[in-house]
C-alpha cells in the first residue's frame, strides 16, 4: 500500500508546484494508488475545511499569500514596541498573516487605525509572516519638493531647483534630517498649508551633492517638467478602487498564465500560456493565450486618474526610480498581475499553425490567478536545462510549450523580416549609495524575444479586431524612411563598402540584407547606427497607416496599459466593440483621438529625452572618476564643432571638439558627414576606430569631452590647430562628397 503523506509534506508539494495541484497530481507525486487515494481526498478535504487550501473545481491553491503591494490596517505596537498590521484584502480562508511594519526615519509616525499602502517581503522562520516598507499613509497626499538646503540658525530653508518656483520652503530644526548646507534634498509639505509666510517642510531624504548620481534622476524629473507627484483626488480615487470580482467577466483562474518580467520589475500587466492545438485539422498548431491587466475597469473616462494618466501619458523609467504613470494603488496592486492572487484581465487566445501563422483569435474579458511570476534569466535557465525550485515543475507544462510556440513565430518573423538591428542596450545597475556600480550591456535572451513576439502577436490581434468591428482606435504608426535620409544612408553604406538597393520600393527585407551583409565587420556598429538614425520616429494617431520597422500593416499598443495611455484607449475600444460594460470610449475620446494621440507622442519623447539625460549624467558620473584615462572607441557622429566618439567599454557618446583634433585645421563637410585635415589631408568619417583620451566629465550637465590620440592605428600629432584659413595651401578645401574606404 502507497504511504499517504503528511499534511505539511501536502502543503509543501502545493507550495513548490503551483501549477500541478490537481488530486491526480498529487497522487501521481506521491505515489498513491488504488484505495489509498481514498485517504488523500479525506487529507485534502480536512486542509480545504482548516484553511489551508482552497478548491477550484479539480484544483487545490494555497490561498495564504498576500500581494506585494497590499494595503494594510496598522493594528498598534506590541509589548516590544514593534509595529504590527493586518492586510484589508485577504483572500485566504486560512490564518491570517501577521504583517511586520519596518518604519525608515523619514517615514511618518504611524498610529493604530493607520490605514497604508506598503510593499511586502514574506519572511519564514519568525513569529510574522512578513515585513513590510510604507510607500504612504492610505489618505494623505502631501506636496513635495527638490531643492538645495541652506542651513540656518532655526532649521533651515529649501530653494527649489523648479526655474518656476519662487517661494523657499522653511525646515524646522526638528525636520532637516541631518541635511547639511548645500544638499540637494527632497522633502515634504509639513503642516497645514500657511496663510502667510513661508510654507514649511519636512526633508525625508538628503540627496547628497547635486552633482551626485543619486540626484540625476530627480533633476531630470523637474527639468523636464514630468509630472511625479498625484493630485489628492486622483489618490483618493485610487485608495477607493477595490479588487474586482467574477460579475461580468470570464473565469480564467485555471489557466496558468504566468509572468515572465525582469528580475527587478514592480509591476507585471502581461502574462502567457501556450499548448499544442487538438484541432486534428491544424497539426502541429499551438494555441496561445495573452493576459494583460485589466486596467480600464479602474481608471474610467472622464475621472480623476483618467486626466492624470492622459496628462502623463506614460510610465518614465530611470536607473533608481520610475515615475509611474497610475498610482501604486493600482500600478504595484490592483493592475498588477501578482502571483496568486485574482486579478481582472483581458485576454487574447490566438489559433496559430505549425508555420507561426495566425488562424484566428477571439478577445475575453476575465478574471485569472497567476501560478507564477518569474523573470528572463530563470526561464531561460531552465529552459537551457537547469531549472531552480520556481521552475521545475514548470518546465514541461508550461514552459516548454511557450517556447514550442515561440518557435513557430520565430519561423513566421523571418518569413515576415522585420528591421533586424543589433544594437545592445546599456544598463546603468547602482550601488546602495547611489553611485554608479557599473555600466553593462543588457543580454538579449530568448526569454526576451518570446514575450516581444508575444507581445507583437496580441497587439496585431487587437488591431485587427478593432478594424473588423469598425472601431475607432490610437494606432502605433511607423512611416518608412524619407528619400533624404534613405540616400544618407545608401552612401554610408556605399563609403563602407556595401550596397543597398536603389530604384525599387523600400523594404524593410533591403534593410536586413544591408545589416546582414555588414554583420562580423568593423563597420557592424556603423550599418546599424545609421539605419537607425535614417528611420523616422514612431507615434501614435487614429490613421490606419501601418508599421515600418515591424513590417505589419495593422498594430496597435494593447499589452502595457499600466504604463502607456495608448493601450488604455484601445482596452477601451475593445469594450466597446464587445459590448462588456460602460467603461469603454466615449464619444468625447473618440474625437479627440487625434490630439490625445499627438499629446502622448510628446510625454514619450519627453521621457526618452530624460531617460537619455539621465543615462548620459550617470555615465559621466562613472567616468569622472578616470579623467586622464585612455579608452577605445568608434565616430559615431560628425558636425561642424566636431566628432562625437561612442567607447566601447560603457557605451558613452564623448565630444571630440575642433580644438582637440590635432594641430591642423579641419574642414566640415555636412553631405559626407566627414572633417578633412587642412594640411594632411586626413578624413575623419563615421565608424573610424579611434583612440582618445578622457579630458573631461561633468555629471551635472552629462557632457564628456575627449582628446584624440589615434585613428585607424595612426597617431595624431598634438598641439594646437591653425586657426580657420591660416593654411594658404589647403585655405577653402572641401572634402570630396563620397569617401571610399574599404571593407573590412
């Protein structure tokens, strides 16, 4: 006779493997055969009724996890003085978990009948179930501030960085936080708001040195006037939402759909199942779901959080920070599809044949539980044959299944040829004190590439369902190249040694061939640079024109609506196309796509410019430090004050200036793109290796100023320039138009 296993060896197996919960499952894991299986469904039955798991319908889930952003009522201190509080939202039938409050110094004091809003870490082996960090007290929305204090006799003062600001905020002695004269501090509104006088504030974190990396993001924030503080109504209709239920919507809390994000994301607003097709008419077919949070059954036209998030436009990222776009409520929370717990969803199951191509799809508003949530590195990791405890049991239900289907649409995306760029992105990772802990290249998975073609395949679907039901949407629009910036790049490619095709309608299969024929040379990073700069930026409008660089003729934003208003409006137009409620587009929306589309075009060209500020700042930050050194790189860029230079090692775009060229003059020719010596004759030219020496960096401003000491091998020889037409043999020379190098 099969031994039965003990109720904790149960909850355990339960735990570990999330998603094989079935009473078959648990019999196959442990063995159970015949008549003893009569003894685990009485086990099972005895762990429902005390709580410890629930059923849904042949499955059993421990229900005892909380979200990692929960609210939380404080409950008081213990005999201890410890801070304890109980979660609001507990889904569980079980014991409920007891929740440790970590208070921080800045926090503010927090009281029995405290309601607020914290990130939770689970913990085993105390006599709490977790730990938790306040992010704000549920009800309170004080102003914030950036500015340099200047100390004073009774505290001090704050003089916001805000070039529109024009009142200083007064700090108490009581309220500097130890800031010393001269830091760059955040602080906050403290107080009743004065009828005269200064307002006054609290400073709840010193920023250190303005120059320093862990102010970068913040002056960036304010320099590009990103909105980052909530208006009171907009958080008090957020601490209002609660968890939606099953009225209205399909249950599909017994797909698996899990989340793969990076291993440091807050919030998940997408996850993915897969299996083979028992369709005997489509062989060798997958069916794939795609999940994304379900954010328009709380934000609702018309409402406080739908102006802020429109007026945001979306969610800015940087290396310490994020600026979101909705508030924690709902982005950390309510939006966010946390392992184990029921979250409102609006899915997308797409019919595909064995050749990656779609057969069909169909929309489903629903409510799902996630089994998991993991990240790139793991999911390939075990995929690569080396699961950890998260995905073992993973592995063949789930996992395998996604990457069968993946491969599929990998086999449909060459088919297709979508612009292939290789262009690693950098990743700025900080240390605990701020600074920069180092700058690496962020490795490209295949872990990454499924979700992307997941991804790219829903917001396809989307599209073209909107277009079938004749609803107006935001599509995302890539337009093809302008001649101008096709013949640049043609003659780039021609001073590289290559060829791209002239006298024929662009495509982006031309593109691909020119990046292929260039792959494994010297000139790679040249090819790719330069056919990215001769694309045109994407954006957002209500005209059907298609997407270039994905060769798609129909695509629209449906899979981030967390953190993209783009993909708000086009939930929206699903419900409206599907009749699911009353939170769908309104006539009003409806005509004002055309600037709501031009606006949030703005706000993300608004964010990647601060994104980029504050990547460059940080860079400069890192090589302040190794001014003097010599470093690697290639021209990445030509103008008339001189050469820009990307280095190898961090990627860091470095100015060459006129004046640190060498001792002859160079003449700019803007149709080459190249700067010609007066006297040598010698051409500088896009992609060239050079040699330079860091002369300058300066993180308040980002620049990085360069000395040239090589190029192609070839020393430069120093000192001063001739000044402009001081050279009577070479006065008013012009670089021939097309420079020809060879391939390499």
């Amino acid at each position: 006779m099969s031994k039965i296993p003990s109720k904790a060896e149960i909850l355990e197996w339960v735990t570990q493997n999330p998603t094989l919960t079935a009473k078959r499952d648990i019999a196959k894991a442990f063995g159970i055969k015949g008549a003893a299986r009569i003894d685990l469904k009485r086990l099972l039955k005895e762990l429902e009724a005390e709580g410890h798991l629930e059923k849904r319908k042949r499955s059993y889930q421990d229900p005892d996890r909380l979200p990692p952003v929960s609210v939380l009522l404080v409950t008081g201190p213990d005999g201890n003085g410890d801070l304890f509080a109980k979660p609001l939202e507990w889904h569980g039938e079980g014991v409920e978990p007891v929740v440790l409050v970590l208070p921080r110094a800045s926090d503010p004091a927090l009281g029995e009948g405290d309601r607020i809003l914290a990130r939770l870490t689970q913990v085993t082996g105390e006599d709490h179930h977790y730990e938790s960090r306040l992010i704000r007290r549920i009800g309170t929305n004080p102003k914030k501030v950036l500015g340099i204090f200047r100390k004073g006799e009774e505290g001090g003062r704050i003089v916001p960085i805000d070039k529109g600001a024009d009142l200083e905020w007064m700090v108490g002695r009581d309220a500097t936080h130890g800031a010393q004269d001269g830091e760059l501090v955040e602080a906050e509104q403290a107080g009743p708001k004065a009828r005269m006088g200064l307002p006054r504030a609290r400073i709840i974190e010193r920023l250190g040195d303005p120059s320093a990396p862990k102010a970068v993001s913040l002056i960036a924030i304010h320099q590009h006037g990103i909105p980052d503080d909530f208006p009171d109504d907009v958080i008090a209709e957020a601490d209002a939402a609660k968890p939606m239920g099953l009225k209205g919507r399909e249950d599909l809390r017994d797909l698996p759909l899990i989340t793969i994000d990076p291993s440091d994301a807050r919030d998940h607003d997408d996850a993915c199942y897969a299996h083979a097709d028992e369709d005997p008419k489509n062989e060798g077919g997958h069916v794939v779901w795609v999940a994304i949070a379900d954010v328009a059954g709380y934000v609702t036209p018309g409402s406080a959080l739908d102006r802020e998030a429109r007026k945001r436009g979306n969610s800015t990222y940087f290396p310490d920070r994020v600026v979101p776009m909705l508030p924690d409520r709902l982005s950390g929370d309510l939006c966010s599809l946390h392992e184990g717990v029921p979250r409102a969803c609006i899915a997308v199951r797409m019919v595909l044949d064995a050749k990656g191509e779609k057969l069909g799809h169909s929309f489903h508003r629903g409510l799902m539980r996630s089994p998991a949530s993991l990240h790139y590195e793991e999911v390939q990791d075990a995929i690569d044959g080396n699961p950890n405890d998260r995905t073992g049991s993973l592995l063949e239900p789930i996992l395998k299944p996604l990457y069968a289907a993946y491969g599929a649409l990998k086999a449909a995306r060459a088919r297709r040829q979508p612009l292939d760029l290789d262009l690693p992105e950098r990743r700025v990772e900080l240390g605990a004190d701020g600074k920069v802990k180092s700058i690496n290249f962020r490795e490209r998975l295949d872990a990454h590439r499924l979700i992307e073609e997941l991804m790219v395949l829903a917001n396809v679907a989307a599209a073209e369902t909107l277009l079938a039901k004749k609803v107006p949407l935001l599509f995302r629009i890539h337009e093809e190249p302008t001649p101008e910036k096709l013949e640049a790049l043609r003659e780039t490619a021609q001073a590289a040694g290559f060829t791209l095709a002239k006298g024929q309608v662009l495509q982006t299969a031309h593109l691909n061939k020119l990046l292929n024929d260039a792959a494994g040379s010297d000139d790679a990073e040249l090819i790719n640079l330069s056919t990215l700069r001769s694309m045109t930026q994407a954006y957002y409008g209500p005209q059907h024109l298609g997407h270039f660089g994905l060769a798609l003729r129909s695509y629209a934003h449906f899979t981030s609506p967390i953190r993209r208003y783009a993909d708000l409006i086009v939930h929206r137009a699903l419900i409206t196309a599907h009749g699911w409620g009353k939170d769908g587009l309104s006539p009003e929306a409806i005509e004002d796509l055309e600037q709501t589309g031009a606006h949030i075009s703005d706000t993300e060209r608004r964010s990647m410019m601060a994104e980029r500020d504050t990547t460059d700042r940080y860079l400069a930050a890192y090589l302040s430090e190794r001014v003097g050194n010599e470093f690697t790189g290639r021209i990445s860029g030509i103008a008339r004050f001189g050469a820009f230079v990307k280095l190898d090692e961090t990627g860091a775009d470095g100015l060459l200036p006129m004046r640190a060229l060498g001792r002859e003059y160079f003449v700019h020719d803007a149709e080459s793109q190249t700067l010609m010596g007066s006297d040598s004759g010698t051409i500088i030219g896009l992609g060239q290796r050079v040699t330079v020496r860091l002369a300058e960096a300066v993180p308040v401003t980002g620049g990085i100023a360069l000395e040239l000491i090589e190029i192609e091998g070839a020393k430069i020889a120093q000192g001063r320039q001739s000044p402009a037409g001081r050279s009577p043999r070479r006065k008013g020379v012009k670089a021939k138009r097309k420079v020809t190098r060879s391939r390499r």
